[in-house]
C-alpha cells in the first residue's frame, strides 16, 4: 500500500495535505479525489452568495511526486 496526497486548490489558495490516506491502486485513489472534489464543489455552491466561475482541483501526489489532478471549472451565467 502506498501512501497518497491530497492537495486542494481553488481559486484562492493551495492547501497541502499532511496526511495522506493509504491506497492499493490508482483507481481507488481516483475515485476518492473525484469524490472528495465533488463535496468540494458542493459546499461551494451552498456557501456562495454569488459568483461567475470557480476553479478547484485535487492534486494528488506520493512519494515520488505528481499523480494525478481532478479539477472541476464550473459558470453561472444569468440573463436577469
């Protein structure tokens, strides 16, 4: 098992993981970073009052360096 990164980045910030979680494969690894951002995006669409675009994205990285980015852009775009 090998130990992997979870960074999150938004518009604003990088915020590192000190952690990291244990994973077997990179397809489990996968599907916890495109879970974990979709709670991302989530929070931020409740917690807005209101914005145009946002950008957020999990880096994940082991030992060795980069793995892999999940990343979600997402536009509200309003006509009144």
């Amino acid at each position: 098992m090998a130990v992997y990164y979870f960074d999150l980045r938004d518009e604003d910030a990088l915020l590192l993981d000190e952690d990291g979680l244990e994973f077997s494969n990179l397809r489990d690894v996968q599907e916890e970073a495109a879970k974990s951002l979709a709670d991302m995006a989530r929070d931020a669409v409740h917690g807005a009052r209101h914005f145009s675009t946002r950008y957020m994205a999990i880096e994940v990285r082991d030992e060795e360096g980069p793995v892999m980015q999940v990343r979600v852009n997402f536009e509200v775009t309003r006509w009144q």
